[in-house]
C-alpha cells in the first residue's frame, strides 16, 4: 500500500509510538458503492474506520498540531519509502517511513461505533 488515496476521509488520531518508532493513522469517513466494494462492506454500511501503520519511521517534523478538521494527509512515494505530510490549519507534521500497512478496519451504519 504505498500509495492510499485518503482525501475522502478524516483523521481523527495520529499515535507516534517512539518505542517501534511507528505512527499509526486512524481515519473515518463516508462509504460510497465503489468504496463499499473495495472494502468488502454489507450494502446496508455506509461508514468506515481504518488504521494506517507507517513503520520504521525517521525524519519526524512536528512543527504545529492544532488539529483541526480538515486535515489532510499525503503520501508521496520515493524509492521503497513513502514521505508522508499531515497538514491543516495550524497543523504541521512530516516524516518518511515504509509504506503505509493497513492494520484494521471496521465498516457500519453511520455513527453507530
């Protein structure tokens, strides 16, 4: 999963785990048909959440967290490496790592986790 298209979803955590030196990403959001069927979701789920692994991280760059919605995050690959940037309004953060691997996921009906 090297490259993920995440700009139709939120990011509602960032845990940096300095001891694995890994970040995982926890995103949610809508599921349309076409989402609904790469995620294997019952046609009645119309809602998403998911985590992102980004191992062997370096190069961490906090300069701002703010968090606030929208945030986005972006990730381009170079080499066998992804450089990854999580930005917003007063939210700053970058960092290279491997590829991104998907460590869980849960579909439902809109809001009902």
């Amino acid at each position: 999963m090297s490259t993920f298209d995440l700009s139709a979803f939120e990011l509602y955590a960032l845990h940096w785990d300095e001891r694995d030196q890994a970040i995982t990403a926890s995103f949610e959001g809508p599921l349309d048909e076409v989402t609904r069927r790469t995620w294997e979701a019952p046609p009645e789920h119309d809602w998403i959440r998911f985590h992102l692994r980004f191992a062997a991280v370096d190069d961490v760059e906090v300069r701002d967290w703010n968090y606030q919605l929208p945030t986005r995050v972006e990730q381009v690959p170079v080499g066998d490496r992804v450089t990854v940037t999580v930005t917003g309004e007063g939210t700053d953060v970058r960092f290279t790592s491997a590829p991104a691997a998907q460590v869980g996921s849960r579909t439902s009906k809109a809001r009902s986790f």
